[in-house]
C-alpha cells in the first residue's frame, strides 16, 4: 500500500508540474501574441502615415499633362492600391487607368500609346523625374521614392480594355467589379484582408526585384486564399497563413476573381514554369520564417522579415 500510495503521489506532483509549466507557455504565449499583434500594427500606421494626398496630386498633374497633349478626353479611376487601401512602398503598384476617349490614339496598338504617353510625361513631368514604359503601363518615378504606373485603358461596348500583359492586343478588365471581390472578401474575414495584403506586400518587397509578385497579383492571391475562411481573424494568423497557401497559388496562373478569362499573372510564365517554382519557393521561406518566428516568440526574427521597413 506504501508503493502504491507514493506512486499516486508522484503521478500527482508529475500532474501538477505540467499543469504549471503549461500555464507558464500558455501565458508566455499569449503575452507574445500581444506583443506580434502590437508590432504589426505599428507597421501598418507607418504604411497608412504615407503621402496618399500626394500620390493623387501627383495623378493630378499626370493627367493633365496628357490630356493636354492627347487632345482626347481623359477619364481618371483610382483602379489600383490607392482605391483598395492596400498600397505599400517598393510594390510598383500604385495603378491608374487613364480611359482615353474621342481620340484616334485609341485606334492604335497598346505599344504604340505607352510610348506616345512617355514621351509626353517625359517632357511634363518635374526636374529629376523619369519616366519609361514596359508591355502595360507607363512608370514615372519620383526623385523621393515614389513609383507610379498609369496604365492607358479604352471603353468598348464590352466594358473597358488594357494592354494585355503578353504585349500583344488589348484584355478586358473590371477594375470596379474586381474592387467589390476584395471588399467583401474583407468584409467575410472581419477587415483583416487589407491589413494582411499590406503586410504581404512589405514582406515581398524585400525579395530580388524579378522574383517579386505584383501588387494585383498579391491581391488576387490573398482573395484566392481566404475564400471561404473560416481561422482565426487576426493579421498574425492571416499573414504565415497567406504565404502557406500562396505558394501553392503561385504555380498556376491565376483567373482575375471578377471571372475574367485574363490571367493576372502571365508574367511568371505557364503553369509550373520554372519561374513559377523558385517564387513558390521563396513564398514558402517567407512562411516558414514567420512560423518559426511565433514558435521561437521572436519579436527579432518578426522584425527581420520587414527590415527595409
């Protein structure tokens, strides 16, 4: 009866030291959990603290200077990150359509007016700025940092076109249609979407420039990622949790949510290209260093994550 009453004893005290070492990690956890929650927010009032007034002034003045110059009628829409709340430095993606109407421009190939419309801007634009074109968009970048793409649109009975992103011919796109899928998609993960593409963002923007995804791509992807969520809504559980799903996302191409047959992301390439594979495989380090992060309660490995920032 002794053996027996010490073991139930020990298994007792055994008991109890669990119980209290769990409590320990469960506090220890949670208190971290503050702390990761309080330092991303600190990062997205830096990133909401930026010059939104003179990103449009600057689209302002953009506009102007080709429409003065078009002799056509321009119509802005704010299509990009300005309008979706989800604009970050180093992304490239502060995106407006400039609609032309009423000109015979609009007759032309897509390479024909991007490099009418940097010519124009070139001549337009201030001391120390410089302009270029690629396959969609025309990109003015400012002495301060700031990068902005103007991306020329046409209306046709069959809503409004841009150059596709293959260079050739034109794609369709609905910018506003495209806007209500991210807004509700927010809306169904308690606001945190936009918080969390934010994040996504900063983190990618510190990634080999040619490896970096889109603006819009990021975008696409994180609606593709929390459909239908059901997790926890926080942005510390949304963002490891965005690039888990991302690299998946990413080796195939992704169709526009709105349902478009464009592919937003036809500049990595076909499906399981090899482009396609070493981004995938740079999403996933992202991830798994933002795990390890939390499992280590690493304010410091956080941090490193978003060290241009």
């Amino acid at each position: 009866m002794g053996g027996s009453g010490g073991g139930s004893y020990t298994n007792y005290e055994t008991g109890r030291l669990t119980n209290i070492v769990r409590e320990d990690q469960e506090k220890s956890g949670a208190g971290f959990e503050v702390q990761l929650a309080a330092y991303l927010s600190e990062l997205l009032a830096h990133f909401n603290s930026r010059d939104v007034d003179l990103v449009r002034t600057r689209l302002e003045d953009a506009k102007i200077a080709l429409q003065d110059n078009l002799e056509s009628t321009l119509d802005q829409v704010f299509g990009g990150s300005v309008a979706k709340h989800t604009y970050v430095d180093g992304m490239s993606d502060i995106d407006s359509l400039v609609i032309i109407n009423g000109s015979k421009i609009e007759e032309h190939e897509p390479v024909a007016i991007l490099g009418h419309m940097e010519r124009i801007l070139r001549d337009g634009m201030g001391p120390g700025v410089t302009v270029e074109h690629g396959r969609m968009a025309v990109t003015i970048n400012y002495p301060d940092g700031m990068c902005i793409q103007i991306l020329p649109s046409i209306r046709t009975e069959a809503g409004l076109k841009v150059p596709a992103a293959s260079g050739a011919g034109w794609s369709h796109i609905d910018p506003e249609g495209f806007r209500m899928a991210l807004t509700k998609t927010n809306d169904a993960c308690g606001g945190r979407l936009i918080p969390t593409i934010k994040l996504a963002k900063a983190a990618i923007s510190n990634l080999p420039e040619q490896y970096r995804l889109t603006g819009y791509h990021v975008e696409s992807a994180a609606i593709a990622a929390f459909r239908n969520y059901d997790g926890p809504k926080t942005t510390s559980a949304m963002l490891p949790l965005f690039f888990e799903r991302a690299k998946q996302l990413v080796l195939s191409p992704i169709v526009d949510s709105t349902g478009q047959s464009v592919h937003v992301d036809e500049y990595l390439g076909p499906a399981n290209s090899e482009q396609r594979q070493y981004v995938s495989r740079l999403l996933a380090s992202l991830g798994k260093r933002m795990a390890n992060a939390s499992a280590a309660q690493s304010k410091l490995q956080w941090q490193a994550l978003f060290a241009d920032e």
